[in-house]
C-alpha cells in the first residue's frame, strides 16, 4: 500500500477512497508474555507468564483514506482496507 492507492473496507461500508497518508508501525507488538498452560476457572496472575510469543496482527500502520462517498477523512487500521488497483 502507497500513497495514492484505491482502497476499500474488507468488511461493510462500499465506498471507495484513496490513501492520503500512511503512518508507518503505529498500532501493535510482534511479540507478547503469554501464558500457555491454565486451568479453566483459574485467576490469571503476571507471575505465571511462561511463554513469550508472536501477537495474531503483529504491527500495523495507521492509514488516512479520503473516502470519494462523503469527501471526508478517516484514519483506519491498515489490516481493515483492501487495495484495488494493485500494479502488475
């Protein structure tokens, strides 16, 4: 995704927009403490963090879509847009 591209959401609202500025590693972690092994019913305490693994979305950038619909500004999540007009 660049500066200039034709995006939409993955999910729901049909408009059409074009990034206007992309906020590079603003959202998310690669790696979080996670604990592997508990009992259902069992409080979680920070002392029982066992593992140290990667997070499901990693890290993110912050995307500025003009949306051509309404001609208004939004910041969306880079992992909610889809790019239309992917060069070959």
């Amino acid at each position: 995704m660049k500066i200039g591209d034709l995006v939409r959401l993955k999910k729901g609202y049909p408009a059409i927009g074009i990034v206007m500025k992309i906020d590079k590693q603003h959202y998310g972690a690669r790696q979080a403490f996670k604990v592997s092994k508990v009992e259902r019913g069992k409080a979680l305490r920070p002392g029982m963090v066992d593992i140290i693994a990667p997070t499901r979305d990693g890290i993110q950038d912050r995307v500025m879509v003009l949306w051509t619909e309404d001609m208004e500004q939004s910041y969306e999540n880079s992992i909610v847009l889809e790019v239309l007009d992917k060069e070959k």
